[in-house]
C-alpha cells in the first residue's frame, strides 16, 4: 500500500476559512500538510491564509474562490490544487448551510440551496477529485456530515436530508474504492454542536456545544491510522 508522509500531502478543505474548516486546515497545516482552502468569501479565504501562514510561519495555506453550487467552478479548483501543487491526497467536503424551513414551509428555492451545496457540490468534488486519489492509489475524503444526518429535527428538514443523503452517498463511495482496490479512506464527521464562535485554545464552549479542536484533533487522529484501518462514522457530541 502506498504511503505518504503528511508534510508531502496536499489538502483542499471547502469551507476552509471559518468555522470547522478553519480548525481542520490549522491542524493540518500545523502537521506540515499544503492546504488549500476554497469558499465564497474571498476576503475570508485570504485573511485565515495570512493569519495561519503567519503563525505558522511557512506558506502552506492557500486561499481559492469558488462556489460549490457551480459546477464548471468545481472542475476549475480541483484542476487548479493539481496543477499549482502537483496533487490532490486529502479531500474535506466541509462547506454547508442549513435553511430553517419546517415541512410545511419548505420553499423550492431553499430546499435547492441546501441539496447544491450540502449534497450536490459534495458529490462533484468526490466525482473531480476521485480519477488523480484512484491513479495515486492514494487518498483520504473526508465528509462533515451531522448529528442532523442521524436524526431528524423538526426545523431543518432539508438539512437532515441532505445530511443524511451525504452518509448514504459515502457509504457507496466507500464501496466504490474498496472495489478499485485504490487504498483511498473515506471518513465522515457527525458532529453535534459545534462552538464555531468560541474557537480560541483556551476559550469555553456554550453549554451543549464542544470545542472546535475536538474535531481538529480527531481529523489528525483518524489520518494518522494505518492505511487499512478506516474510523467510518465519527459522531462527537456534548456530554
Ligand atoms: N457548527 C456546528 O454546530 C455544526 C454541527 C454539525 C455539522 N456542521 C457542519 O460543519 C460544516 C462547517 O460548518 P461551520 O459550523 O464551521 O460553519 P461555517 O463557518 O458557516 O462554515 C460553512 C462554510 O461553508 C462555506 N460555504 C457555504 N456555501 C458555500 C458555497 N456555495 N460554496 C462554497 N462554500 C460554501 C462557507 O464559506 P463562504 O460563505 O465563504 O462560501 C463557510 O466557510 C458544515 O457542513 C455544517 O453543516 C456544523
């Protein structure tokens, strides 16, 4: 099986600039993986990538602007991470929304929103990234799901599905590679809440949220197993 020390790992994190992403793209970055990071916000992107590039005291994130909803857009970042950086080891599908529309006012359009960008996008990363991790026969995808896409809540119906729908797409593609004999990992995140605001080192979570570096340091916990050895559903919730 192939292996490849970290520090020579190439990383696109959606949803890299705040929040969630932004504690996975510190850690990996920390452990001396390239990371680029792409969203919307450019503004965002560029000031978390000077920020940790700073601490760090090394270029190793790279902001990208792009919109997960866009299809051409997605071709155009995974062609850009290869060709600016040679490869593309580590995908995580984290950008997401919720539209808090209960059943009985679920709007087409924020029901689209939520299934583009929470399943759909997903699904073409996986699709462009999947030919370069299967010829490498290397790779790790890694999917933040929810707590939400193992129960359901009554005010985001559309979340839960598409959360859902992201375990349920994982699980094939997990199939998929297992099939290829590609030596690619697939992990998915159900996270709880999450104290998104509260993300400095020494800061306290909300009561019923956890700490953000929770996620971050099971992200390089579950990177650092043996390469056959798969942590499938990674669920974390406030005690
Ligand atoms: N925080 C929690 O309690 C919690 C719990 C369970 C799961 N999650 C999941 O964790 C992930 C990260 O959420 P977070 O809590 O860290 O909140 P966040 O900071 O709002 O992160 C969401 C990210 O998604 C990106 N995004 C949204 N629409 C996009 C689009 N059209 N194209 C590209 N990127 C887009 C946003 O960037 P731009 O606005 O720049 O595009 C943002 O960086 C989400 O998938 C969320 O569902 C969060």
């Amino acid at each position: 099986m192939t292996y490849k020390a970290l520090k020579d790992q190439i990383a696109l994190v959606t949803g890299g600039g705040s929040g969630i992403g932004r504690a996975f793209t510190e850690a990996l970055a920390t452990a001396g993986v390239t990371v680029v990071i792409a969203s919307r916000r450019e503004d965002v992107l560029s000031h978390t990538a000077l920020d940790l590039n700073l601490k760090l005291g090394a270029e190793r994130v790279f902001p990208y602007a792009f919109d997960i909803r866009e299809r051409r857009e997605i071709d155009a970042l995974v062609g850009h991470v290869i060709e600016s950086h040679g490869d593309l080891d580590i995908l995580v599908n984290n950008s997401g929304l919720a539209v808090p529309e209960t059943v009985d006012q679920i709007s087409e359009d924020g029901w689209d929103k939520v299934m583009d960008t929470n399943l759909r996008g997903m699904m073409q990363l996986v699709r462009a990234t999947l030919p370069q991790m299967i010829a490498n026969e290397f790779g790790d995808i890694v999917n933040i799901s929810s707590q939400a896409g193992k129960h359901g809540y009554a005010d985001v119906p559309s979340y839960c599905a598409s959360k859902f729908g992201l375990l349920g797409f994982a699980e094939a593609l997990r199939d998929h590679v297992r099939k290829a004999g590609a030596n690619i990992r697939v992990f998915n995140f159900c996270p709880g809440l999450v104290d998104v605001e509260n993300a400095a080192p020494e800061a306290a979570p909300r009561p019923g949220f956890i700490h953000v570096a929770n996620l971050a340091r099971t992200l390089m916990y579950a990177l650092s197993l043996e390469r056959n050895v798969v942590l499938e559903d990674i669920s974390l919730y406030a005690s």
